[in-house]
C-alpha cells in the first residue's frame, strides 16, 4: 500500500489524539469535554482502499433513543406496539425495589419480555435515592444493588448503563461513584448537546413536548438535521414517565420513522458504547490491492465493556460489484452503496478485535 493513502487513512477516520493507544478505559469521564472531533457531514473517501470510521452506525446522520423512567409496567404495552410500529427501540431504566411489589414495578417476567422483543432494561438505582428507608446503606450500595438484582434475575443480559434518579436526594448521585460501575449515564435535564462534546457520564435528556416547539428551539430534535446548526448530528435523548394520553398523535415518532435513511434509532447502551469507541479510536488501512483491502480497529476502551461494531466506509475498487468481509476470519455484516459514480461498503468492525479483510465476491 503506498504511505500517502495510509496516511489519509489514519487523518481521517481517527477521532482523538493517540494519547488513547493501548488504554483500557471503563468509560469517558470528562464533565466538561472538549471538542474531541470536527463535526462534518457525511463524507465519501476519494480513492480505493481508503476508509473512515463513520460519526454513527450505518452512517446515519443523527442517533435518537428512548427512555423510560421508574418502571411504569402499565405502559409496557403501549411501548412495545409503538415500538413495532414505529421501529423504535426502548430503554427502560427500572427501579429494581419495586418489581414485584406493585403493578408500576413490573415482574422480572416483564422484564424478560421486554427484553426478548428487542428492547433493553437498565438501572435506575435500588431505591431511586429514598435514603431514609431503612436498610440504605450509601450511594455506592444503592448503585450496585440494582445492577446486581437485575443480572441475577435476567439471566445472560449485562447492565451497563445508569440513570441518575432526579427529585429532592438529586445531589447524593455521584459520578464518580457511578463511574466504577457503568460504562455511562443520563442525566434527567438538559439540551442536545454537538456529538463531540458529550458527558457520557451525565448525557442530558430532553423531553418529547420540545419537538416541533418554537418555545423550546434548544431542544427540538429536527435541528440535528440542519447542517449549519450548532448541533448538527447531536444525540436526541428523549425522557418518558408514565404516558398519560396513549391516543394522542405522536408527531415525534413519525418524524423518526420518516427519516429512517438519516437517524438512527437505537438503544441508550448501543449508542453510549458506539460513541465512546469512536471518539477514542484509530484505524489502520494495512493492505490495499486490487484484491484485498485489510483494515484494523483499536481503540482506547476497556474491550470486556465495549464490544459495539464500529461501522467503517470503504472505498471499494470500481471492479468490485460485491464484497466479503471478515474480522479475524469470521463473517461480519457489510453494506454496499452507491454513491456518484463509486462504490463504497459499510463495514461493522468490534475495535481491539483483529484485522478486518475485503475481497470482491
């Protein structure tokens, strides 16, 4: 491969700075980031074999993702057929004192349902901060103790993600804290926030009444469209309670259902871990001949945490109507666009996962 295309590789599709080389970070806990990355629209690398990593996952423009607090079992329903009908994942950050208490708890049961449709579960503490109860034994207890019961009661499934409880005990959440135990967490307030200046471990979150609202233009989600908005391609992270009018319209998941070709509808873990990776990681164009392009990954996460796929644009030669791919010697999912006049492939790579290779079917 000649040195000039490898170098263009490494200045276009690293996001940070090597600082992150061979680091194995349990998260990015900066409160206040700097600009990690120049924002850019989607872009279209100009010869073979070169590549990038994209901003989001297939990509898409902007990721959007929806949460729901304190359990509300109620709703369960309501949310998985809005979620089939509008191709629309769900989070649920649960209280885990409460499932199997009262009917807003939910079951464990529930949960696994909620679950084997698609759909994830997460903390929202044990108590949501109730610190007068008795038995409550510190912020680090209330952090654990609900990671803990939800892994033993849903067998197989990894909790990585917290939301911090808001209300009157707001101020015992502590970061740090939260930090030893979770890969990142929402916070309950907050703007959309340019993608390279986020908080992974306090994402703010905004509510659906700001969509398609002119009292509340700093958090209408359709400005992460706007290329020459400060917040083009910024995360939407959308905070639900209980849902009062189930019969409403719902202008907001039509509008993410409508531009399924730019946003990328996904589960809070999915795009927490996708980001992190992203901003803290190099790639490596190792071969590119008219046969075989090889790629790698590396990143500066702690790789037992993150193992999201990262989704790589290639430039493929102009003789290759079809492509293979394979990280090290297995099978990975692959796309193949069409853009003027070239031919480009969409490539899911897990960073620190050895090499990837392209060759023409």
């Amino acid at each position: 491969m000649k040195s000039s295309t490898l170098i263009h590789s490494l200045l276009s599709a690293s996001f940070c700075s090597f600082a992150f080389a061979n680091t194995q970070l349990p998260n990015l806990n900066e409160e206040k980031p700097q600009s990690r990355f120049a924002v850019k629209d989607r872009s279209w690398p100009a010869n073979p074999g070169e590549a990038e990593i994209c901003i989001w996952k297939d990509d898409k423009i902007a990721p959007v993702c929806f949460t729901v607090d304190d359990n509300i079992a109620p709703d369960v329903p309501w949310w998985l057929e809005m979620g089939d009908k509008y191709g629309i994942p769900v989070t649920w950050f649960i209280i885990t004192k409460n499932v199997g208490g009262n009917g807003v708890g939910g079951t464990w049961d529930l949960w696994r349902e909620v679950l084997a449709k698609g759909h994830d579960v997460q903390s929202h503490t044990h108590t949501h901060l109730h610190v007068d109860e008795p038995g409550w034994d510190g912020i680090t207890w209330e952090y654990t103790e609900s990671k803990k019961l939800i892994e033993e009661n849903l067998p197989g499934h990894r909790v990585r993600f917290l939301a911090y409880p808001g209300g009157p005990n707001s101020k015992v959440n502590d970061r740090v804290e939260a930090g030893k135990l979770y890969a990142g967490a929402r916070g309950v307030t907050g703007t959309l926030v340019s993608p390279n200046t986020v908080d992974y471990l306090g994402v703010r979150a905004i509510t659906e009444n700001s969509f398609n609202n002119s009292q509340a233009k700093w958090a209408d989600f359709q400005r992460v469209l706007d290329p020459n908005d400060k917040v083009f391609r910024a995360w939407g992270i959308y905070i639900y309670h209980g849902v009062k009018d189930k019969t409403m319209d719902r202008p907001l998941f039509q509008f993410v259902a409508d531009n399924k070709d730019k946003l990328w509808a996904g589960l809070f873990g999915d795009i927490s871990l996708y980001a992190q990776e992203r901003d803290t990681a190099t790639l490596n164009v190792t071969e590119n001949t008219p046969s075989k392009i090889i790629f790698t990954v590396e990143d500066g996460m702690d790789d037992e945490i993150f193992d999201y796929p990262l989704t790589v644009k290639v430039r493929l030669p102009d003789a290759w109507n079809n492509v293979v791919a394979q990280q090290s010697g297995k099978p990975v999912n692959v796309q193949i666009l069409d853009h003027e006049g070239g031919t480009f492939a969409l490539v899911d790579a897990v960073p620190d996962r050895g090499p990837v290779s392209l060759q023409a079917l």
